[in-house]
C-alpha cells in the first residue's frame, strides 16, 4: 500500500520537514486517497494538553513563582538559607510523594499504603482515571481486556511479573482475563481481593456505595475478603457490605480511614447479571433500585449533579436500561412511569421533588 | 518554526544584553512544554516545575558563557532532560533512570474539541490510539506535534537518528489515522469524495 507512504509524508508535514517534492507527493497522494485528508485536518491543526492544560494565567503564575526563586538565588542573605534548606526537604517529600502518586491516589491512599508493601516496590505503575460522564477501554501487558466504568481508577503495573498478575480497582470495572494457569489474576479492591485464572467478569466498587459487588460471567473466580474465600458459579454475584469509619478521632486528624468490612450478608445471588455489565456496552442499566443509587449511577455515568428536594423520593424503585437517551429524556422515562417530577435549574443541577 | 526563531532571538538578547524582557518571554513560550517534558520523566508536575524553574535560574546565572550554544532549543531541552534523570535517580526507589519508561499521562494531549469537527467520542479513540504506543514514540509524537521541535532537534535530544525519528512519527501517525478513519461519519467519507 502506498499508505505507508502518506504516514510518513504526514508525519513530515507536522513536523514542518517536508521537502518541495514531497510536498507534490503528498498533494498527490492526498488526492488519490481522500479519506485520508480528514486525518490530515486533525493531525495539523492545534491540540491541546490533556493533564495540564495551562492558561495564560497560569504560565505566568508560573513566571512570578520563578521570579521569585531566582531573586532569593541572586541574592544570598541569612534570611535565604533556612528558606532554601527546607525547600530541600519539601522537595525530598515531593519527590516521594510523586512515587506516591503513581501508586496510590487520593481516597486510598493511607491504607493501601500501610496494607501493600509488596506494591510499592513494583516500579513503574500505570494508572488509568475515568471521569463521571466517560468510559474507557484498556489492554493490559498480558492480553487482558479491561472496560473502566465513569468515576474509576485502575492501577496496573507497566509489565507483570511474579507470581501473580496484580491490579488494584477502585470503582467498576469488567475484566476479560487472559488464561494464563501460571500467573492467577488478581485484582485487589480495599473491599475484597478477586483471584481468576481466565474469565470474564465485573467487579463494581466505588467507596460512596458501601458495597463491593463481583458478578461473574464465564469461567470461575475466587473472591477474598478478610480471609474468607467464596467461589463464584457463572451468572452468579456477590455483594459485600463495606462501611467506612473514620477512626481519626484521638490522634492526629491525618490518619488513615479504615475499611470495616461486616460479614453478614456473605450470600452470592443467582441474579440475572445483564445489569451489571451492560454498562460496557455503553448502557446505563439498573433493576428495581433506589432512586438515590440511581440519581448517583446517572450522575457518575451522566457527569451531572442531581439532587433531592424531597428526601423521601429517595427510597422509590426503578428499573431500567438507557443507551442513547440524554440524562434529560432518561429522567423523563423514569418520571413517566411516576412517583417524582425533576426540574432542571440555571447551573444545571437537576432536582428531584 | 516562528516559534524556534523567537526561541533563539531571545536567547541571543539575553545573552548578550542581559535582556531580562527577552527572559521572561522565553519563559513564557517554553514554560507548558518543558513542564510537561519533564513531568512525563520525573512522573510530577509539582517537581518538574521546579526541575523548569532550576534550568531558568542557570540560564540566567550563566548567560555569558551561554552565548556560545549554537542550538538554543536543544540546550534546554537537553538540560532539563537531564536535570529531570538526575531528580529521578536520587529517588533511590526508582530503579529506571533513562526515557524508556514515562509517565505518558503527562505526554497526553487531544484534537481540541472546540476548534474541530471531531466527536468526543473520536476524540477517546485518538487518545487510546496514542496510548498504546510505546512510551518513547509518544514522546516523540509530542515533541513533534506540540512542542514544534525539528526532527533533528527531538534526535539530538534523545539521542538516536532523525531516521528513527522519522518512522516512529509515521508509526504514530498511522496509528492515529486508524483510529479517525474507523469512525469518519459516512457523509463526511462522502463529502471527501464528492470534493
């Protein structure tokens, strides 16, 4: 294919590299493919940051914070050298705190912390983030396939090695394990640990739900939590009850929260489990569910705010499966089939009564 | 280019005038890119800003002596490559002190979807597009496409050949081609056709 080709001339031409032939050549080529020229649209024109996306504002708050450094190095008073000295030290904290980052994030980051030293010690994590309102997709190192649910983090390692293939979730994902006897599957939740050999199935955990829920689809899997093991049957599922305390309450309001996980209802439910995967192909689907779980699963898929005037809609059950429908027409839906009004206010929030 | 041109023009003016204008103006052109280089090594924005802020302070410090570097671009860059390898090392936990490994969410970056016709959802495509590539090709792509530098520039800088250069560009391109033309909308095929 002279494809190939146009890659190369393409590349060249974002670079600014293209020589007056090969300017010729690839009008040419451009002309005898024309699919192609849309690509060519999108590579040429301007992109944008998507980590830091800096404004004008912020380069030159970045600027005056420069200019202040380079005033203390130029000149050096008694006054600049404690400063300088614990700016060391704070810098010593950022650069472990960036491997810090690359581990652990936010919300769990004091218990995975003391509870996985082995992790840390594994170097080069990759870390997937999903925003409310977005799903993704990733493969990982081995072949496995894993969709990532709107609001999720996903850490896997760059390449795996050891015994086990490890990853930490937290949030929805659904996992298509790639069979490997050698090397079980492992994906850790502060809530339970999932051990397969090859299968597909869905873990759903997300702090604010109290709950933490693995439905299996094909094959078998292992769930661990707090030592005890269950043994999931194809379409089965099991949820698992898990509170949050805090338990800063005597020493320093830093401290870690600590997951307790009550083992009442250790119960896998034979359950029709379409619900809980449909979400990876792109629908929103729940069966007779709270209105307030379902405000909070439209707000995470949706990426809007949806809030109750009346507490008590909250405890109202709905089902239903949503694919292309907005969040507005989606709310109608549910409206329609009664028990709520919703109103949609200037700042976007929508309200429940 | 302009952008390369008025790179070199106010490194000559502050090397030569201690043009401290000219030096802000250099900040200010080159502050998004090199943070963002250097945090994809260092793996932090906070640290890399610092990292940018350290290689500024000796641009100012040395300038005298700096009025002989030929290629101001590629100095930079090359200093804060290296500033970054050195943060990198004495994290003692890091065992991989070289541009293999990245911290590609730094590198990331996507069509704007307010300037272009293109859908969210392509957008996702081209940024899983990118992803997947291997770690040095996306830094690549990035020097290239965001940062303007020239291939001979991104080869100085990382030390391989422009020709390597030149296909891991292609590489990248193609990759990012696939991912758009999957989900060119039919009318949109049509009117490239009918053009």
């Amino acid at each position: 294919m002279t494809h190939d080709r146009i890659w190369y001339l393409l590349g060249r031409k974002m670079a600014n590299e293209l020589l007056p032939e090969e300017k010729r050549e690839l009008e040419r080529l451009l002309q005898q493919h024309p699919d192609v020229s849309y690509a060519k649209e999108v590579l040429t024109q301007s992109w944008k940051d998507k980590q830091k996306d800096l404004s004008p504002a912020d380069v030159e708050a970045a600027l005056q914070r420069h200019k202040q450094r380079l005033l203390e190095v130029q000149t050096p008073e008694e006054t600049t050298m404690p400063a300088k000295g614990s700016n060391k030290i704070f810098r010593l904290a950022l650069r472990i705190g960036g491997v810090a980052a690359a581990v652990t994030v936010l919300f769990l980051a004091g218990r995975m912390w003391l509870g996985e030293r082995e992790a840390q010690l594994q170097p080069a994590l990759q870390q997937l983030v999903t925003k409310t309102g977005s799903r993704t997709h990733v493969k990982l190192p081995d072949g496995t396939s894993v969709w990532l649910n709107a609001g999720s983090k996903l850490d896997y390692p760059e390449k795996f090695h050891g015994k086990n293939r490890e990853v930490t979730l937290e949030g929805e994902a659904f996992f298509e394990v790639l069979r490997d006897a050698d090397h079980p599957f492992l994906v850790k939740t502060t809530a339970c640990s999932i051990r397969v050999l090859g299968t597909s199935f869905n873990v759903r955990f997300y702090p604010v739900e109290e709950m933490a829920t693995t439905s299996l689809v094909t094959g078998s899997v292992e769930v661990t939590i707090d030592k005890k093991v269950v043994r999931l049957q194809p379409n089965e599922k099991l949820s698992v009850p898990w509170v949050l305390t805090n338990l800063a309450t005597t020493t320093a309001n830093t401290a870690p929260e600590m997951p307790v996980i009550k083992m009442g209802t250790l119960t896998p439910v034979r359950d029709n489990i379409m619900a809980e995967t449909a979400w990876k192909d792109n629908k929103l689907a729940f069966k007779k569910l709270p209105l307030d779980e379902v405000a909070q699963r439209m707000e995470r898929w949706y990426g809007a705010e949806i809030r109750f005037k009346n507490e008590r809609k909250k405890s109202l059950s709905f089902s239903g499966v949503f694919e292309k429908e907005s969040l507005t027409e989606a709310l109608q839906a549910l409206e329609m089939s009664g028990g709520f009004h919703f109103t949609k206010d200037n700042d976007n929030i929508y309200w429940i009564e | 280019m302009i952008n390369n041109e008025l790179i070199r023009l106010h490194f000559r003016s502050i090397c030569t005038a201690g043009d401290m204008t000219a030096y802000d103006e250099l900040y200010r052109l080159l502050y998004s890119k090199l943070v963002h280089f250097s945090a994809a090594i260092v793996g932090s924005f906070h640290l890399a800003e610092e990292i940018v802020s350290d290689v500024f302070i000796i641009i100012w410090q040395k300038r005298q002596e700096l009025a002989a570097v030929e290629n101001p671009v590629v100095y930079i860059y090359v200093s804060t490559r290296n500033r970054s390898l050195n943060a990198l090392q004495q994290q003692k936990r890091h065992r991989y002190t070289s541009l293999e490994l990245l911290d590609t969410d730094a590198l990331a970056m996507s069509p704007d979807p307010e300037h272009s016709m293109i859908s969210v959802e392509i957008i996702q495509k081209i940024e899983m597009a990118i992803r997947s590539l291997p770690d040095r090709c996306q830094l690549i792509f990035r020097l290239v496409k965001q940062d303007g530098l020239r291939y001979k520039d991104v080869a100085e800088l990382l030390d391989i050949s422009p020709k390597t250069v030149d296909a891991q560009l292609a590489i990248a391109v193609k990759k990012v081609a696939a991912a758009i033309r999957l989900d060119m909308p039919l009318e949109l095929a049509q009117a490239f056709l009918f053009h």
